[in-house]
C-alpha cells in the first residue's frame, strides 16, 4: 500500500483590520451653583430731579446756548488774531481790510468797474457795527460819457435804505460849466441824498491855473442849481499840491490809503476819507473802495440835501 502523506490545508492570509481608536469619556466637572442675586427695586426719581433733567437738556438743545458758546469762542480766537495790532487800525476779516477807528459812519464807492451789484446783500453786511451806511455812485465823465451801471445803481442802493450821492470824473481840459450841465442833465438829486461830488484827480496836460478856473466853473455852476455847495473828491498829494488855500470853502473828499489816520491840517474842512481801495463787500464781486464820514449821525443828516 503506497502511504500517502497529506498535507494540512494551507492557512490564507487575512488582512489585520486597523484598530480604531476610541475616544475615552471624559468627565466634565460640574459648575458650583452661584447663588442668585435678589433684585431690588430701584427707587423712582423724584418730581424735582425729573424737572432739572429736562430744564438741562433744554439749556442745552437751545439755540441761545450755542450762540453763545460759538459768540465766546469767535471773540477769543479773534482776540487772539488781533494781538500786536494796532487797536486803532485792526483788520475786519469781512472786510478783508483794516478800519481806522473812532469813526461809526462808513460808506463805499463804485461804479461799472464793481459789475452788476447785489445791494440787499451790501445793505445785510455788518461786523463788529460796521456796515456800509452810505455810497458814492459814478454818473458821468467829462462832457459825454454816463456810467453804463448808473442808473441802475442810483435806483437799487437806495431802494434798500443807503443813503446814495452821485459824482462826476472831471477832465480840466474841457469846459467846467459845460461838464456841470452835462451831470445835472443825468442826476436828479432829491432830498436826502448827499450833495453832488467832482473827482479831480488829474491836470490831464492842461496847467494847474486852467484846472483851478475850470473846477470854479464846475462847483460855482452846481452850488447856483441845486442851492448846496458840492463836495470835491481828490488825492491827498493832489490836494497838497494844486488844491490846498483855492478851494477851502468847499467840503472836501480825501483819498489816503492804508493810512490809520489822515495826514492833513486840523484846519483842513474835510468830511469823507477814502482810506482803502480794497475792500471785499458781499454782493460786489470785485474790490471796492472804503470810506468814513467824520462826523456823528447828526453831522451826516445836516450834511443831507434838504
């Protein structure tokens, strides 16, 4: 008998499964209990603790109070600005310019050069009470040019409460008498406007005797019509030089720029000064001259046509 030898079966190969960890449980420790707070009762507030609440908050919502504050921070900060100027010529920012001081009447002067003119926002400018009280208003040029902005001018200004005079550029190599008619024919002057105003500023080629007897012409010519001596209206070193002893008896118009005071005699009769010729005037979109009237608010209504 042949003996067979029998193998044991073959063991397979099986895969190890990976081990999945398990996460361990993890006690979580408990939170001691807080013991509550017990709630009181808050008190009401009283009637009187009620009404100082809204008597502040009404001091505080009103419009008194922070025109106040903003008056008190505006004066500070312009005190401030104003250190080391002269009190007596300090700059007005409105203005862009300094004003002399100790004179309550101010005025402007214009004519085509200023444009078309805004007079109720000129009437509404004020700072610190200085407000534009009066204006001299160009109506004519020798013996044959008018203002293109006159007439409108003469009628708006006056309109809105200033009190208006009209003047007339002189040119001494023309006829006085002739260049009076000529502004006469153009202005009506009323009552209440102030007298009329000849600019002379110029020899214009012609010698200072012949000016002299032309503008006697011009001022006898005016005061003999309207019945009130007219003003006249030069520069400070014209009058010095051409004017000065010929025309005493006439109220005088001076310009001197950039000045605090006038430089003139005391005995000089001079009623308006032109002081600068930059002034920013709300509703007038160019520079404007500016000026003071010496003199109280009676002086100035004397000084009106009657």
């Amino acid at each position: 008998m042949y003996f067979c030898r029998i193998m044991p079966p073959a063991q397979r190969k099986t895969p190890v499964s990976q081990k999945t960890s398990i996460p361990r449980k993890t006690t979580v420790p408990r939170k001691k209990a807080v013991p509550r707070k017990k709630q009181t009762k808050k008190k009401p507030w009283s009637l009187q603790v009620k009404f100082m609440l809204v008597a502040v908050l009404l001091v505080l919502l009103s419009p008194f109070y922070y025109a106040y504050i903003i008056k008190g921070f505006t004066s500070t900060w312009r005190w401030l600005k104003d250190l080391g100027e002269d009190p007596a010529y300090r700059t007005y920012r409105s203005f862009n310019i300094r004003i002399p001081k100790d004179y309550n009447i101010h005025g402007i002067d214009v004519s085509y050069y200023q444009g078309k003119i805004d007079w109720k926002r000129v009437k509404a400018m004020e700072e610190d009470d200085v407000r534009v009280h009066f204006a001299f208003i160009k109506a004519t040029e020798g013996m044959l040019s008018v203002d293109p902005y006159f007439q409108r001018n003469w009628r708006e200004a006056a309109k809105v409460g200033i009190v208006c005079g009209a003047y007339h550029f002189f040119r001494p190599q023309k006829s006085g008498s002739w260049q009076a008619k000529f502004f006469l024919q153009t202005v009506k002057f009323e009552a209440g406007d102030l007298p009329p105003v000849v600019d002379i500023e110029q020899l214009n080629g012609t010698s200072p005797a012949n000016m002299r007897a032309q503008l006697k012409e011009f001022v006898s010519y005016i005061e003999k019509r309207e019945q009130v001596k007219p003003i006249i209206y030069t520069g400070l070193s014209f009058y010095n030089d051409y004017l000065k002893g010929y025309f005493d008896n006439y109220p005088l118009w001076i310009a001197h720029y950039h000045q605090p005071k006038l430089k003139v005699n005391e005995a000089t009769k001079w009623f308006f000064w032109q002081h600068s010729d930059k002034a920013r005037i709300s509703g007038i979109n160019h520079a404007v001259d500016f000026n003071v009237f010496k003199g109280d608010s009676t002086t100035f209504s004397q000084m009106l046509i009657k």
